[in-house]
C-alpha cells in the first residue's frame, strides 16, 4: 500500500507565531567531571538511606495513578518549611508553578533583568507579554521604576527571585516591601535559594493577599524528583488549585521525596557545609586579580573575568568542569556562574581557574 502524505504544504504555519519565535531553552548537556552549572547539591543521597528508598519505592503501585493530592508528601513539605497543607499547590518543580501563574493571571509580566530566564520564556510560550526592569548596577532592585512600568502597562504579575538568580544577591525587603505595598498586581517571591539564605516572607503571607511564595526541592538534594510548592493566600489558593493537572507529582517522586524529608538533619548538614563552602569559595575567587566577584545569598557565586569570559568558560571544560557562561552585552558581559560545589570540587575550580589564568 503506498503511504499517504498530508497536503498541508507548511505545516509549522500551523503553529502560533508566538511559538515559532521562542528559541527553546537550552542546556548544557555535555559531560562534565565536575558539573557546577545547573545549582544542584553536589553531595549525594548517603548508602543508608539510598537503601530505605529503594525499599519505599518496591512497594509502590505504578500501575494506578499518583495520589492527586500528594497527602503525604504536602505533610513532609509542611513539616520542613512551615506551610499548611491546604495553604499549598504542588508542581512539577517551580518551573511548572511559574507556568500556573501565568496561566492565571495572564500578563503583562513584569521582571527585573538579570533574574531567571523561565519567567520569561514561559510567559512567551502562553503569548503573554514580558516587561524588563534592569536591576542598578549593584544588582539590587530598582523599585520605584518597577512601581512605574506596573502602573504604565499595567502588569498582572511580578516576577521576584529572593536571592535572585544569576546575582546571587537577596532584594533589600525595603524595595520589596514596597512593590507588595503599592503595586496593584501578583508579587511572586521565588524563594528557590531560601535555604541558603534563610530568610523569608511568609510569615507576611496574611498581610499581602496578592502575595505568592515559591519553594522548590531541587536546589537542596532533590533536582532529579522534580517537585516545587507554592503558597498564597486563601483566596488565591483554591484558583490556583484549579490549574493543577490532576496528577503532575508521580507516584515515585511523591514516596522518594517523603524518605529523604525524614532525614532533614542530613538535610541541614548538607546545606550548612555548602554556606561555609560558599563563602570559602567566595573568599579563594577574591584573591585572582583579574576576578571580579559578587556577594550571594544562594549556592552559587557570579564573578566577572577582565578577560574574555568564553576562553576561560571553554578552557575550564576542557578541564572537565562545567559552569554557565552567562556573558552577554551590558550588565553580565564577561560573567560566568558556578554553582558551589563540596570543598575538594572548589578548590579544584579555583586551581584550575588560577592556572587558565596563569595567576599561580
Ligand atoms: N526559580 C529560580 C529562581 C531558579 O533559579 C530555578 C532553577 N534554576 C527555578 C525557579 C526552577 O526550579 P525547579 O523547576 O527545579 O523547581
């Protein structure tokens, strides 16, 4: 039998002009030695409790679908950040929480530049339009011109990473405050790096009902199970809710993320030894000349070479070590992000970068 084809002749024409535009998000995905790029824990799940998960999962049914409410594992999140069960929406990491606010509220969506590319990307991908507020030269949030482009195009929701993504510096809670205070719109606070900060606006959760926190699972240990939360106030939860597909947590990433919860002194170790090592890492970067190094509040460091950013990016791969080469015109050009990792893993980053720069 011959094989019919479809007469259609451009069948991309098909496709909304907004999505023939976007330029898929890309990754990295070459093999690196030491991967200090994407913000994971370096340090992995101990042997024993490995095995305690090996044994949760063998007794999961995946033939039946996931607990659509995650019962259990929206108690073990509750226990770990103080957020009441019914006061949260689970995604499939934040990146899919984001993805349900601008499926919401719609746009425009306003953004300070630099922060995280997906509010932007996803807000294009639901043909909504973006606004760009450049943060001031030290990074920190210019709030009055926030303020200014919320009233002028009207915004529906502002996007705030805290600490901010890739800065690594936290928004003074004055500018913040005041953007809750005066704009008539959605304030996300994208709390991802909350950990290694430790500072947080939910307990202003009653106080500001446009409001929306957002916590992820994947920056502490747990990037593979791919699970973010958010939380808002009782009147926006339930139309929140409502957006959620019905089962968008799996049954395995629901029964591994309840195990390695039980073990939140491992937890806590892990991430107070990744504070110490940051600011051991922060200090090492300090001393190369040639380095320009900013302050963060999360686990990574962004640092300004005097060279061509994208030698020392390739020659570092080279190397087997893999970072994010964020170097762009303006604010970032010749900026580069590493994501902490152990303490052998940084001293080796910083070697390796004191020989590229023939500064030993
Ligand atoms: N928010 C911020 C500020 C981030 O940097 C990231 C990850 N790079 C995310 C959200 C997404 O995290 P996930 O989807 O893994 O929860």
């Amino acid at each position: 039998m011959r094989k019919k084809i479809a007469k259609i002749k451009n069948i991309a024409n098909l496709l909304k002009p907004e999505i023939r535009r976007l330029k898929a998000y890309s990754v990295d995905e070459s093999p690196a030695r030491l991967k200090m790029d994407a913000m994971e824990n370096p340090f992995p799940l101990p042997d024993e409790i490995r095995q305690e998960l090996a044994e949760a999962l063998k007794s999961e049914q995946i033939n039946r679908y996931p607990d659509p409410s995650a019962a259990q594992l929206k108690m073990s999140l509750a226990d770990l950040w103080g957020i009441g069960t019914q006061r949260m929406v689970l995604g499939n990491g934040s990146d899919e929480l984001i993805q349900m606010i601008v499926l919401a509220f719609g746009g425009p969506v306003l953004v300070p530049v630099p922060t995280f590319a997906m509010y932007e990307i996803i807000s294009k991908t639901l043909a909504q339009s973006v606004v760009a507020v450049p943060l001031k030269k030290d990074f920190s949030l210019d709030a009055d011109k926030m303020l200014k482009k919320t009233r002028d195009v009207r915004a529906k929701v502002i996007f705030l990473a805290c600490p901010n993504n890739p800065t690594g510096n936290r928004f003074s809670d004055e500018a913040i405050l005041k953007i809750l205070n005066k704009a008539n719109a959605i304030v996300v606070i994208d709390e991802a790096y909350f950990s290694f900060s430790g500072k947080t606006f939910l307990p202003l959760l009653s106080s500001y009902p446009n409001m929306i926190i957002l916590r992820t699972l994947s920056k502490i240990g747990f990037a593979g199970l791919r699970i973010g939360a958010l939380t808002t106030s009782s009147k926006l939860i339930n139309e929140l809710a409502k957006i959620r597909l019905p089962y968008n947590i799996s049954t395995l990433s629901q029964a591994a993320a309840v195990v390695a919860l039980r073990h939140k002194n491992t937890l806590n170790r892990q991430i107070s030894l990744l504070i110490s090592a940051r600011e051991r890492l922060y200090n090492a970067l300090s001393q190369i000349h040639s380095i320009t190094v900013y302050p963060s509040e999360a686990n990574f460091i962004l640092f300004k070479t005097g060279t061509d950013a994208a030698y020392l990016y390739e020659k570092l791969r080279e190397s087997g070590i893999l970072i994010k080469n964020l170097s762009r015109p303006g604010i970032l050009s010749n900026c580069l992000r590493v994501t902490v990792g152990t303490p052998e893993e940084n001293n080796e980053f910083v070697d390796t970068v004191k020989k590229i720069l023939k500064t030993v």
